[in-house]
C-alpha cells in the first residue's frame, strides 16, 4: 500500500494520465442524414453501410461535436437501431418533449399518416440527448414530433 502512495506522485509529475476512450470510428459508412443541434452545439447523424440500409436495415445514430468546425467531427455516442419493417422509417424530427421545449431527436416511426398530418401519429422509439452528451431513449408517448414534410 506504501508503494502506491510513493508512486502517486511520481505518476503526476510524469503527466501520466489514464487512458482516453478510443474515438467511434465508423468509417466506410453512408452518412443518411444530419443535422445540427442549436441548444449543444452538436449534431445529430444517421449512418448506414448502404444508402439503400438508410430506411431498410441496420443503422447507427450518432450524436457528434465539431461537425463544420476546423477540428473536425468527433462521434461522442451511437446507438444501433434495425429499421426493417412495413413502412419503418428513423428520421431527425422537432419534437416538443413533456418539459414544453421544442428540440431535435432521432424517432423510429411507423410512417402510415396521410401527407397532410402535420404531427407523427405511430412514434415506436424516440432518442434524445442527454446534458451529458449521450443518447439517451424515452418514453415516445412524452414527445409530439412533426413530420419532417409537414406542408411541403
């Protein structure tokens, strides 16, 4: 235990530091869609291996910093969604969450209203971003999203 204390200070003097998350990487990927976010400086963006997977097969949702900026984009957080299905689509929508503010999610969505709906009435998952910078799922019932074609 001794040994562990005379080593600390040593380690600090040194710089040693540990070790940093290794960046997500998802490279060879399509973008689908992206978008940037006002309120974190961030951006929301949707990956698939195809573009054709985009709206029919595995996608990555990723909340990123940096994105236009001189630095680069950085993928903070993803979370992987399977969209294969009758009519399933995942897109960014505006919502207005349970607290009243109006914000950018990602919402998986059975996409089966008329054109001329302005809300989206059959939300099956809806993706967040939490204060701390990671995607977090809720309850789709607490949302009320328009449609990104809403008087188009």
């Amino acid at each position: 235990m001794k040994t562990l204390f005379l080593l600390l200070p040593v380690a600090l003097l040194t710089g040693y530091s540990p070790r940093k998350p290794a960046p997500i990487e998802l490279k060879g990927y399509f973008t689908c869609q992206a978008s940037l976010v006002k309120e974190t400086g961030g951006a929301l963006a949707c990956y698939a291996a195809t573009q054709h997977d985009c709206q029919r097969g595995n996608v990555v949702l990723a909340y990123e910093q940096g994105r236009g900026t001189a630095a680069g984009r950085r993928i903070v957080d993803t979370v992987q969604v399977q969209t294969k299905g009758a009519n399933r689509w995942v897109s960014i929508v505006d919502c207005t969450g349970a607290d009243g503010k109006r914000r950018q999610y990602f919402a998986l969505f059975k996409n089966t209203d008329s054109a001329n709906a302005q809300y989206l009435h059959h939300l099956l998952r809806v993706w967040g971003v939490s204060a701390q910078g990671k995607l977090v799922e809720m309850p789709a019932k607490t949302v009320k999203c328009l449609r990104d074609d809403y008087g188009a």
